[in-house]
C-alpha cells in the first residue's frame, strides 16, 4: 500500500492506495498550526488512521509547501514558517518507524498527473499550483525532477517577468521579496488585485462570477491576471519546453483560463521585445495546458506515489 499525504495550509489529507492506483482509504484534518510537535503527531495519527482502516501497512510520501535542503534535510521556503530549520524528513521517520519521503507540493502534483492523469504518456510534464500560493513541480518519465539543490520548478518566489507599468516592484511576499509570482499568479494574488482596485475583499470565486456577468472591474483584474500568467509560463517554456502544463488549485478550476492563456502565448505583442514578437522566444506555441485530471485529489495521490517504481 502507498500512503500519500497533502500537507496544506488548512487542511492535511492522507490516502491509501493499492499498486494500480485504486484509493483504499482516505481522510483528512484541520493543519495543526505553529505548533511543530503537533503537525509531527498529526502525521503519525493520519497514518495511523489508514492503517488501521485498511489492516494494511504501507510506504508513505508526503507532498508539503516549502522542500527539504538535499544537503541537510532541513525544511526551507515553506510558508508553514515553523517546518523551516527542521529537519522534518528525520523526526517522522524516527516517529513512525520507517523511511519517510518528502517532496514540494507542486512536484507531488506533477508526479500524480504524470502517472495517470492529465500529462499519463508524456516524458516532461509541469505542474503549477494556482491556490492559496503559487508553485510549480517537475516529473520526468512519472518521477519527481527535485533538482541537484532540490529546487528545481519553484516558480513562486522569482519575479514576475516583463513587468507593466504599475507592477513593480509590485506587492511585498511573506518571503520578504516584492513581486514574487505568488503575489500575482495565486488564488490569493488574484484577490489581492481586486481588493487593491477596488477596496473590497471578495473571494476569488465571487470575483468570477462578477466577471461572467459583465462586471467591467472584474473583468480588467481577470484580464490581467491572464496577462500575468502567461508571462509565467512562457518563461518556464523557453527554460523547461514541457509537453504539458498541468494546473491545479483553486484557480485552475476557472475554464476559461485554458482558453484565454494559451492565446495570449501564442498572440504578438509589443512586451518591450519589439513589435510582432511573441512571449515564448519562438516562432510558435503548441504547449498543451490542462486541468489536473485528479482536481484536489492530485497532490496527495503524488505524494503517495513519490515511493512507486
């Protein structure tokens, strides 16, 4: 059996599953916050929970926000700010008895769609988390691409390409940054821009629906937030060239962006590259993006996943 668990920002969620992918077991927990001793006994209680649900033991993988140093094992750029320093990967292994495997969550992401999702078959798939933050993983082949310093997709924290008027320095990160991409590209930047423009703090999925409505306000910061993310990942596609982009979060549950977004890539600008250039550095844009075929259930399916061979 594999265990996968999604440390989130609210919500922590385990699931077991069999060799071929079928869920066994699943369940999920508020996120213990600030509280280290307490987020450790968490896990062990989620574990716990399948094991006894399910008569089975099993491997299991975490996907969290933030990565372990490869040198030191400690948790770094995690804005669960009380895992940084620690060495996360050691105290749940020595509390649950066995290896324990952890990965950002955007690489359990990419895993989980590479496998059998939305990117199955193909050899280079990105995923991007457009949620409370914004974070991007790599899977090569079906497995994690962590990186020599095992930061390989963290897109979050460089900044926003190509910068408009207005947009820089751009807003203060809680990495201390300004204009970091998940100031911009998540679900919380996406309200952010709203609530700057208009002085009204409205969820993002109400500022949609204004936006199907016609609303002139909505629309432009929808409009822009399009803008902003195809600049992204035009960056990540004359890097990377990925077969597929797989979007997961909140905000990849809104269609209309895989309509909007790659015609932006594919459209001429005049982006400060000169008249009748386009964003990717190429003479057209073919790349795929896609909705995560598993919606919320693909990082924890990932993170499962991170011990499958």
């Amino acid at each position: 059996m594999y265990i996968g668990i999604d440390w989130g920002g609210t919500k922590m969620e385990v699931i077991g599953l069999d060799d071929l992918g079928v869920e066994l077991c699943r369940h999920r927990i508020p996120t213990p916050r600030e509280d280290y001793d307490a987020s450790i006994r968490a896990v062990v209680d989620l574990v716990g929970h399948v094991e006894t649900a399910t008569g089975e033991t099993g491997s299991v993988g975490i996907g969290l926000p933030g990565s372990p140093n490869p040198l030191t094992g400690l948790i770094r750029n995690s804005n669960a700010f009380w895992l940084n320093g620690k060495p996360l990967g050691r105290d749940l292994e020595a509390a649950l008895g066995r290896p324990v495997r952890l990965a950002n969550d955007g690489n359990c992401l990419a895993v989980s769609e590479a496998v059998d999702g939305a990117g199955a078959g193909l050899d280079v798939v990105v995923g991007i988390i457009l949620g409370t933050g914004h974070g991007g993983g790599i899977a090569i082949r079906g497995k994690s691409h962590a990186g020599f310093q095992g930061l390989a997709g963290e897109i979050g924290h460089y900044s926003l390409p190509w910068p408009r008027e207005g947009e820089y320095p751009g807003p203060q990160c809680w990495c201390g940054r300004h204009g970091c991409l998940e100031m911009f590209c998540s679900g919380t930047g996406f309200e952010l821009d709203y609530k700057t423009t208009t002085g009204v703090a409205r969820k993002a999925s109400q500022v949609i629906e204004l936006k199907r409505t016609g609303d002139a306000t909505a629309t432009a910061v929808y409009g822009r937030y399009v803008d902003r993310l195809a600049r992204s990942l035009a960056l990540i596609i004359d890097l990377v060239d990925p077969d597929v982009f797989v979007l997961g979060g909140g905000m990849s549950n809104v269609g209309e962006l895989y309509d909007d977004v790659p015609k932006l890539l594919s459209a001429r600008t005049n982006l400060w590259q000169g008249e009748g250039s386009r964003l990717v550095f190429s003479d057209s844009v073919a790349t795929p993006i896609r909705k995560a075929r598993h919606g919320d259930s693909s990082g924890v399916r990932g993170a499962a996943f991170l011990w499958k061979e």
